[in-house]
C-alpha cells in the first residue's frame, strides 16, 4: 500500500502549519502544507536545458533534489515556484523507489517542494540562493573563445598515434561562431586522398581531423559541479565526449592521491545496440593497473533519443565520497566510493578511434555542438 501524505505528515511531533493567504501587493502564498522533516530538499545549480536552441546559461532551470521519508515509488511530488503572474505549479514528478525525486524551475528565489494537497499537504521550503555560485562560465560568445590570447580553451596536441592512428586533434575541426563551439570529426585537408588501414582491416579509411580541446594550463577545479549543454552528432564511427582529467597526469596509488579520468558523458551515435551513452571513471591503483567504474547507462532509450537533435545539458556532482552524473535533471548513474582527490581541468572533444571506424555508418563531417559549458567549485562539502 501506498504512504500517504498524511501518514508521512503524523509522524512528525510539532510540524508547522504554513497556510495560504495574500501578500501585501496581492500575490498569492504557496498552497497550504504542513513543514515536514519527512520532505528533504536542496537546490542544486542550473543544470537541466533541454531545446533546439541556443540560450544563456544563466537561463538554465535550477535542479531541486528531494526525497520523502517512507514514500513508496510513484508517490506525486510537486514544486511551486513564483513568477511575475504569482505562485504557480511548475513541476510535477514521481519519486523513485527510495523516496527520491528531482523537479525543475526556470523561476528563481524561494520554492515549495509539496506532496499531496488539501488537509493532507506536508512539504518544505527552499531557495535558489542557497545554491552553488557559478565559478567558471563560458557561454562561447567570444570568437576567440579557444585558441585565443586570452581563452580557456585549446586546441589538444594528440594525433596519429595510440588509439587514434588514423585521425588527430586540429584547429581545422574547430569553430566558434553565434554562441556555439563546434567540434568535428573531418577528412584530413593536409592529407586529402591519402588512406589509412588499420591491422587486421581490409577496409581503408581517409586520414580524419578531429575536434578536441581543454582548459589544461587554464583552468581547474577540485569538487562541484561540471557542466556542458551539448548536441551530440547523429553517426556512429566517432563519439562526442565531455569529460576530466587531473592536472599534471594521472598517477598511481588510487584517485585520492593519483586522480582520475571523469567521463561525464560519451555518445557513439544513434542505432548504438548498447544505446551509445556511458559515463564513467577509471583510476591506477598502487600497482599501476587501470580500474574502471561505471560504463555504459541503463536503459539509454528512456532517456531520450534526440541528442543529435536537441541540446542537453550533461554534468557530474563530484564529491569526496560519489559522483553523480546528470542528464538535465535526470541522474543516470551513482558510483559510490573514493574519487578524485586531485585537481581536474575540462575537456571537450568529438573524436574517430580505430576500434568506431569500421563501424562508421554516415557523411563526413560530423559535428558536435556545445552552448555552454559551467563549473560550480564546491570545495570538499
């Protein structure tokens, strides 16, 4: 049987009425509820944007995590948020099976987390002011954004080796223009009609320029929150990625003390039989072996299947102790345990590996486009 709100309301000794009436410009108050220590709540910062266009970061809609004590899975949570209409419903979602639930709002100031209505309301109170403030914003407005004599931005010296033997990172594959940074994968100019074959494979393919630039040397943060809102490319044989790597590579002895890689979120294209979404970490333990965490997410198509289409916002809440990665306000995957203890600079990159090329199914080129991209430096809290 389902908990009801009222149940979830009577275990709570002293809770407060917070009842409706009217402000003194007439604005009406949030729907009565009872405050309940049963409903827990925070506001996290502006990280869900999905849309077919570009838009500022500012204008992101702020992600409230809640959950409610003893709720069984499908319990209705709303959140009430005030415009310049007065107080409204914004949101409405279901929590999971461990009383967790995530709601959005585009409007800014106090918010109401709710369950139930009427006599049977409990619910609680929160505020986008006790969000994290915005450490690093680039809304890639600037031409000059990567590359330039003042960017966060560069281009990476990677190519033609490693994994990636038949393409390499080039300032031909990038552009920023009308807010967008554009990342693609394309035929090498400098080597045009030149092929390359990888061992074991008939099949050749021309030499590729790839997209592929990071803040190293410009800027780096240790725990909070990152962030980018991206449209991913349609075809497989390349993936688009947003991820981290700690400052002055990566050492052995574990993430606290060696750091990490943070893949915040790669796409291998649409019609991918796994889906084409992973997110995950991988670490060198004290012998210097590779340790992965993570990998591919669940149930990829309930998240949606228009990253090729529309922008989403991507991010990763790294703490001391987890990482949370996000898809707008979805989380995706939780993986519990110790993290990266050091530094990590962004990374923005759509890339051709030897192992996607003979799974390559469109037209070069194929582009990646990212709106924003955000940090949100928390400190160890």
């Amino acid at each position: 049987m389902r908990t009801t709100p009222r149940a979830l309301a009577a275990v709570l000794a002293g809770a407060l009425l917070v009842t409706g009436c009217s402000s003194d410009d007439g604005d009406p108050t949030p729907p009565s509820y009872e405050k309940s220590g049963s409903v827990r709540a925070q506001v996290l910062p502006q990280l869900a944007a999905n849309g077919e266009e570009v838009e500022s970061a500012a204008d992101a809609a702020w992600v409230v995590d809640a959950t409610i004590a003893d709720a069984e899975e499908g319990t209705s949570v709303t959140l009430v948020a005030k415009d310049d209409d007065g107080w409204s419903e914004v949101d409405e979602q279901e929590t999971d099976a461990k009383g967790r639930v995530s709601l959005t709002s585009r409007d800014s100031g106090d918010l109401h987390v709710v369950v139930g209505d009427g006599d049977d309301a409990i619910g609680a109170k929160v505020s986008t002011d006790d969000a994290p403030e915005a450490t690093f914003t680039d809304d890639f407005d600037d031409e000059d954004s990567v590359d330039g004599p003042d960017a966060f931005w560069h281009t990476r010296d990677q190519g033609y080796t490693g994994v990636r033997t038949c393409s390499k990172a080039s300032a031909d594959a990038v552009e920023v223009t009308d807010g967008v940074l554009r990342l693609s994968v394309a035929e090498d100019p400098d080597r045009e009609g030149d092929e390359c074959q990888l061992p074991g494979k008939r099949k050749k393919f021309p030499y590729r320029v790839n997209g592929h630039v990071g803040t190293e040397g410009r800027l780096a943060f240790t725990y909070g929150f990152a962030a980018a809102r991206i449209k991913t490319q349609a075809a497989r044989g390349q993936h688009a990625a947003f991820w981290m790597q700690a400052v002055g590579g990566q050492g052995t002895g574990g993430p606290k003390k060696g750091g990490a890689e943070i893949d915040v979120i790669e796409y291998f294209g649409d019609d991918h039989p796994e889906g084409g979404l992973t997110s995950f970490t991988y670490f060198l333990d004290k012998n210097g072996k590779k340790q992965t965490v993570g990998g591919w997410l669940p149930n990829a198509d309930e998240l949606g299947d228009d990253w090729a289409e529309q922008y989403h916002v991507f991010s990763v809440e790294w703490t001391p102790k987890e990482y949370v990665f996000r898809i707008d306000d979805k989380v995706t995957q939780r993986l519990k345990g110790v993290t990266s203890g050091r530094p990590e600079f962004l990374i923005l990159s759509l890339l051709s590996s030897d192992y996607e090329l003979p799974r390559f199914n469109g037209k070069l080129p194929q582009t990646m486009e990212v709106d924003w991209a955000r940090v949100w430096e928390t400190g160890p809290k």
